[in-house]
C-alpha cells in the first residue's frame, strides 16, 4: 500500500492532553517495551507518557491530521555530542503499514536537522522488522560494527542502530 499523506498533515509539539490517548497505542507488554524501554510497564499508563519529557533535551511530537494524532516521536538532543536521535516513535495501530511511520520519521529529521547537529541516530529493538523497514525506507543506514558495539555498552538490549547525516 502506498504512503498515506493528506495536506492536513503536520508534526506538532506534543500537549499533556495527548498522553492518555498515546499509551493506548502499545497493544502488548512486548510492543510498549519497545516504544517505551525495557522497564515500561504494560498497559502504559498516560503519565508515563507525560513524564517522558521531564530531560531538557527532549523535544516530543505528535502528527497529526485534521485533528487526529497519527504518530507520536521524541527528539533528543544530545548536546554534548552534538547529535541528535529519535526516540520512542509509534504510530496509531490501525494507520500501521500505510507509510505514515516513514513521514513521521522524515518530519522529525527535519526538526533533528534544525538543532544545528550533523548527525542522527535511531536504535531498534531486535527483531522489530517494522521499525528497521521504515528507518531504512527514510534513508537511515546501520552505523558500523564498531560504533554498534561501542554504543551497546551498558544498553539492556544489543540494540540495531542507525544513522543519517543531517544537512
């Protein structure tokens, strides 16, 4: 199925009215591990969601069209590094597979690119085809072996990472 865009779409700054909305998006224990992280609890509840953003140098999002969340990402800023990554990314389970994951992530590379940094990564969780798929189909590629060891030291999973000059 192609890609499923509509002028009306836009990428927003998440509202705490979204969060409730949000963690009813994860339909298994395994799926909102994987959004979420390791110690996400399932069902997820709305103020996990909202307290997410509590780090400075998380920019959260959600896309929207003519008023209905479809997806839901996070930018974080790493100063420090100067790089960027996107994080927590998810996509309302009944839009899945129309290609709204590919232009949500293409909306936040470009606000990743507006920080100024090179570069920005993206880690999957193993065996998350879905994820790698539209990562890979928004022009991420897999970093080298090295950097994959180097940035799973102390991860609690062997993490696929990704990456994409900015420009």
């Amino acid at each position: 199925m192609g890609e499923v865009t509509g002028p009306s779409d836009t990428l927003e700054p998440f509202r705490t009215a979204h969060a409730r909305e949000l963690a009813g998006w994860a339909a298994t224990a395994a799926e909102a591990r994987r959004w979420g992280g390791q110690d996400v609890v399932w069902p997820v509840a709305a103020s996990v969601v909202s307290a997410w953003h509590a780090d400075p140098g998380v920019r959260p999002f959600v896309l929207v069209r003519s008023g209905m969340l479809l997806g839901y990402g996070e930018v974080w800023i790493d100063e420090e590094e100067r790089e960027v990554e996107l994080a927590r990314i998810i996509v309302r389970p009944e839009r899945r597979g129309r290609g709204l994951g590919r232009l949500l992530v293409r909306l936040l590379l470009e606000q990743a690119a507006q920080t100024g940094h090179q570069t920005a990564f993206v880690r999957v969780a193993p065996g998350n085809a879905a994820a790698l798929a539209c990562y890979r189909n928004a022009g991420l590629a897999p970093v080298s072996e090295e950097e994959r060891q180097a940035f799973n030291e102390g991860q609690p999973l062997e993490y696929v990472w990704l990456r994409r000059e900015l420009r």
